[in-house]
C-alpha cells in the first residue's frame, strides 16, 4: 500500500507527502487514542521514497508519513524558490498541522536533520522527538559550495542507462573513496527518463541555492533550544565525525549519541538493520505506547 497525500507548503507550494503502510488501529489496543505520529524528512536530492523501509517498519508502531520537501521528488519545484531554510522549515510545520501528525517525532537525514531540529527549536508545541542522522552543526564554508558546484558539473548526464547511474555513482565518481552500491541505488531513485536519456529529477542549480542558505552559517544556538529528548546518529565513515556529533549531543539539552558500524553518509541506505537497531529502542523509549 503507497498512499499520496498534498499538503501546501509555505508560499502554497504544492508538497507530496507518502505513507507506505497502513498505520496501526490503536496504541496498545485502547481504541479511541490517537497513534503517534512521525514525519520523516530527506536530505538534500533525496525523496520521501528513500524513507520507504524505514517507514515500514516504523508503522507497526506510528504513523510514519514521508515528504518530498520543495524542490524534490513529486513535489512543486518552484523556477524561482524560495529554497531558504525558512520555507524548508514552515513546509515541514505546515506537513505536521495539515497531517494530523502533532506531537510529532521528526526524523531527518542530512539537510532534512537541519529542518527537523530548526523546527523543533521554534515549535516544541509540535515536536515530541527527533532524530538527527548525519548532519553537522558547524559552518562548512564557501570551499565546501565551490566544490560542490563543480561536482554538480562533472555529472556525465545524461546517463544512457539506470545500470549507468548505479555503476557511475556506486562505483566511478571520483568523491568516492572506496565502491558503495547502495549509493548508486539512492541516486537510481532519483533519476528521470526523458528523449536523450537519464536525468536526475531535480534542478542541480536549485540544489546548490537551497545549500547556500546553510553551508555558511553554524546552527548550534538552535540545537541547544531544542527542548525534547533527541538521537543524533552518525555513520561510521559519513560526514558528521565522531567528535562534532558527540558535541552536538552535549549541546542538546536531553541528546543521546549512536553511530552505525559500515555506513556513510546515507546511514539508513547503507545498513537499515544497523540503523534500525539504534532508532528502534529509542523511539520506544522516547515514545512509551
């Protein structure tokens, strides 16, 4: 079962939400109370659909909704924006109310884990829990846009093949230090048939104006406003090194640490069981049913 719900997002910018499993009838079989809700936000070219098993098997619990944030999979790709991290944040406030979903728990990879703890910051009226997989709360820096603008560019698109996708993103890009087929999977969702080819199914240069409005500035000072208990989460080889995410957690007022053995950057891609087992327990601690 795959289920798309619209919600309007900030501007009314027209926003596809997708549930993968029917949630459960009641909590703990009293009927008549509302199941607990979880919004599950994607990082930076990604979509709701990299959620999917995830939201599988959170929904023997929750209602695990999934959103195509601005700019991205089925959602309204506006030519001219906004792709500021106030949209991004109002999009996600807006699935919340429209869905249902409050208290919500936010669960956010990437870019997605700097809208869910801006978010939680601002509204903890909204927010129950959050995750944050992988993401740094430091200034990356102008280099790090430099770089990836020239990344955007040495993309061979279009590609001929979706076997091309994969075996150019797991195997052949040269930002990979080492094979990742997973990481080929994630960008093959990603990616489009048209007349000449295979396309990604995003702007690269609207991916580099929603980056924009983050990659210089810290975001500490949020962190330590948000107020509900929190699970910062990193792989073993991924972007958020050990030391910044265990400040991150000293920052937070009620954070909690885990990392996930053999992953990168796309932790719950890359090894779901792993990822599963460190989320897993702390939902069911965070949120007693």
């Amino acid at each position: 079962m795959v289920r798309r719900t619209d919600v309007t997002g900030a501007g009314g910018v027209r926003l596809a939400a997708w549930e993968y499993a029917d949630p459960p009838k009641a909590v703990s079989g009293r009927t008549g109370e509302q199941v607990p809700g979880v919004l599950l936000l994607h990082g930076l070219m990604g979509r709701g659909a990299h959620w999917a098993e995830t939201a599988r098997w959170l929904s023997t619990r929750y209602r695990a909704v999934a959103l195509d944030q601005r700019g991205h999979g089925r959602s309204e790709k506006p030519s001219g924006g906004p792709f500021t991290r106030e949209a991004y944040v109002a999009d996600a406030e807006a699935a919340v109310e429209q869905l249902g979903l409050a208290p919500v728990t936010l669960i956010g990879h990437s870019m997605g884990a700097l809208t869910a703890w801006q978010l939680a910051a601002r509204r903890p009226d909204l927010v129950r829990a959050l995750v944050i997989c992988d993401m740094r709360a430091s200034a990356l820096g102008a280099a790090s846009q430099r770089e990836w603008s020239e990344w955007f560019k040495s993309w061979p698109v279009p590609f001929a093949t979706l076997a091309d996708v994969r075996k150019w993103f797991g195997e052949g890009d040269p930002w990979l230090e080492r094979p990742r087929p997973t990481r080929g999977e994630f960008f093959a969702e990603v990616m489009a048939e048209r007349t000449d080819g295979w396309r990604p199914v995003f702007s690269r240069r609207q991916m580099l104006t929603a980056r924009e409005t983050w990659v210089h500035d810290a975001h500490w000072e949020d962190l330590a406003h948000v107020q509900c208990p929190t699970l910062v989460v990193r792989g073993l080889d991924g972007d958020l090194g050990r030391a910044e995410a265990q400040e991150m957690v000293r920052v937070l007022p009620r954070g909690v640490y885990a990392e996930v053995p053999d992953a990168g950057h796309l932790v719950h891609y890359d090894q779901p069981d792993g990822w599963r087992r460190v989320v897993e327990p702390f939902l069911e601690s965070a949120l007693p049913v």
